[in-house]
C-alpha cells in the first residue's frame, strides 16, 4: 500500500442542505455500484485513493467545486448509502468527521469479524496513517476528518483531511494499500493542497536519521524512495473561470450532447427521448465512472454536470439531478438481470464524446455558456443554498449562439 497524493483546498464552513445530501447519497451509491459492476470493488478504491478523481466525484454531485466542503460531504453521503448495501456490494466505509473518526478501528473490527478479514490489522493500518498524516508530517495542518475505505478483499483506502486555521486552507490525504512498503518512507499516494512553505516531512527519504528517534511506527527501514506524489491544489475563488477547465473537453461534450440527439448515434438509441441537458450531465457521470485518470486533471469541468450549491458555475439543476439518477438506477438494475445494454449507452456516451475532441476547437464563448445555463436554470428547478432560481428578467439576445464552443 502507499500513501497516493495530496490536495489543498479552500477552507469552506457550511452546511449541505437536505434536498442536496439526498441526491449526493443516491448518485454517489449509483456511480460506486456501477464501477463495482463494470470493473471491480478494487476499483472503486483505486479511484478514491486519486485526488484528481475524488475532486471530480465531488464536482459532478454538486458540491462546491474547489472547497474543503468536498471531502466531509461526499465520504458522509457513501458511508450512509454505502453501508447497508455492503454485504453484496464488498465495499465498507468506516470513519469520519471528529468523534466519528475515533471510532474507525472498532468498525474496522466489525468488518473483520463479518468478512474474515483482519480486523486487527486493518485497525493498525488506520491508526498509523492517522499518526503519519498528523505528526510525522509537521505541515501545519490538524487531522479532523479520517474514513477508511476497505473492500472484502482486504484492498483498502484512507482519506483524511486536515485544517489550518492561520492559512484558512485544508489538506487531504490519500492513501493507498496497493504497493505501499512502509509507512514511513513516502507512503502517500497523493497529498492534495497548497505549498505553505517550508515543512518538516519526518516521511521524506531524506529525513532517514531524524526520524530514527522520533518514530517507532515500523520495524521495516526505509529501503525504496517512490515516485514523488501528484498533488492537486484547488484556486480560492468560487467561480468557474476559462482557465479552470480544460475546454476542449467541454466543449467537445457539449456539441456531443446538444448538437446531436440519441438517435444519430447507434450506439446511444437507448437514451433516446432524453433531452440534450439530461444528456450534458449523463455524459458527464459516464466519465466519472469510466475515464481513465489522466481526465481528472480539471476537477472544474464535472461541475456542469449539475452545478453547485453555491451557485457556482450556476445553481443546482434539481430536475436534471433526478433524471440522472433515475436513468443510472435503471440501467443498473437491467445489468443485474443481463440486461447491459443501457448501462452501455451510458458508456458509450463519455467514448463518443472523448472521441469528438480529436477534430474539435473550442472558442472562448465560455462566459455565455455559464450565462445560459444560469438563465435557463429555473427551468430545471435549479437551487441553491440561497433559494430557488428565478427566470431571468430580460431574455437573451442571441441563445442560440450561447453553447457555441466549437
């Protein structure tokens, strides 16, 4: 196993409202099963142990694309859609935020006993990636939220965050059992946040003799220096800007899903009668669940699946959200009585679209894109933390130039 990486974010305070948390809990469970069904439980783990990845995950359920909010929000939604399905599933999430996260090696326990897999175990790789992250790393930043993901193969995932005040920033850190050796010699996967500066990283190769004396975390020695890390480090502002998303690939899945319909695609004839917004966020989802890293590099992008709910890049689109979730449910369910051929639409709506880039070019029209989509959302019950969307109150001059990326 191996710690895989990092991220710093805005440090954001904040409540997710019902109508959200529902929604984020039910879309979150769709996608996990999906990727258990398409590929595997081990899966599932290696994407949450990439930052990149998680960030999306956050970003396309709605949550405020950039903020510290992500990591509280989304682990507690799986944990409480997650959980009663683990038997069948073989994914158990354990953890969480404050006293939550103290109780993770006793549910680790519990996991042991129902799945035959070392409990005792488990619990010390929880309790030392805890103690790495909070006091061989001296980076300022206070653990505050720590959930481990295990599946029934004993292939297994931490995420934690941690807080500073004085930066008003947030650090989470991802782990990884696949391959990790020790850990105390760089065993992070990802660390995701900002450079704060000069730090004192007990984890470093270089940091070999000093650390001798301090911990007793392992009886191995540091023997491998691993790649460094990937780190991602979210901007502070709140809104979406051109240089946040990659727009080719916007712009390409725009034109997939607005300029074309279903039926021009034989691939997708299962989709047909949904209309060209419900595709733009399908398209988006089918991503998430099917995109190989390297499509994470812009976290930004998947918020206009279903926007945010701080309004950024434009409110919630509740009717929209609904209509996703209705349509992954059902291919689901059609996939469990071998029936795979809308789940393979669905599927095949991210390839058309990755496909689409390879001749295309955006423009810089990015601004009215977001406009529209704001303009439009009281069409599909669009929400926010604020309220409700309201039409807009003189109509655009020219809508149909407003999507026009390419």
């Amino acid at each position: 196993m191996k710690r895989s990486g990092t991220a710093d974010l805005p440090l954001h305070y904040g409540h997710v409202p019902l109508w959200l948390a529902e929604r984020m809990s039910k879309l979150g469970f769709a996608i996990v099963e999906t990727i258990a069904m398409e590929f595997s439980t081990s899966e599932v783990i290696s994407k949450l142990s990439n930052p990149f990845w998680f960030q999306s995950f956050g970003a396309v359920m709605g949550m405020d694309w950039h903020s510290s909010g992500i990591t509280t929000s989304v682990l507690g939604a799986l944990k409480k859609s997650v959980n009663p399905h683990s038997k069948e599933l073989g994914i158990y999430i354990c953890g969480g935020k404050g006293k939550h996260s103290m109780a993770t090696p006793q549910e680790l326990l519990f996991v042991g006993e129902k799945t035959g897999l070392d409990g005792h175990n488990l619990a010390n790789c929880s309790r030392l990636t805890a103690k790495v992250d909070n006091t061989a790393i001296q980076d300022g930043f206070q653990l505050y939220q720590h959930n481990f993901i295990v599946d029934n193969k004993g292939q297994w995932a931490v995420i934690q965050q941690g807080m500073n005040p004085n930066s008003q920033t947030a650090r989470r850190y991802h782990w990884h059992s696949q391959d990790l050796k020790s850990f105390i010699n760089e065993p992070h996967t990802f660390i995701y946040g900002e450079n704060q500066g000069t730090i004192l990283n007990l984890t470093a190769q270089a940091a070999t003799k000093s650390r001798e004396g301090i911990l007793e975390l392992s009886k191995e020695s540091p023997t491998k220096i691993m790649k460094e890390m990937q780190h991602l480090s979210m901007p502070a502002h709140h809104d979406v800007r051109m240089e946040d998303v990659n727009m080719k690939r916007l712009g390409a899945m725009l034109w997939t899903t607005h300029e074309n319909k279903p039926e021009d695609f034989q691939e997708l004839l299962l989709l047909k009668g949904m209309g060209p917004r419900a595709l733009q966020s399908l398209a988006l989802v089918s991503e998430i669940i099917y995109g190989t890293p390297t499509r994470f590099e812009d976290p930004a992008r998947f918020s206009f699946a279903h926007g945010g709910k701080d309004g950024h890049p434009f409110p919630v689109p509740v009717k929209i959200y609904d209509e996703t979730i209705e349509t992954l449910q059902r291919a689901i369910n059609r996939a469990k009585i071998g029936n795979n051929d809308k789940i393979e639409a669905i599927r095949k709506l991210s390839q058309i679209s990755r496909k689409a880039e390879e001749s295309f070019t955006p423009n810089s029209n990015f601004g009215a894109l977001i406009q529209r989509e704001r303009d439009e959302s009281y069409k599909y019950g669009g929400k926010t933390v604020f309220g409700d969307a309201k039409p807009p109150k003189s109509k655009p001059a020219n809508p149909n130039n407003q999507l026009e990326l390419f």
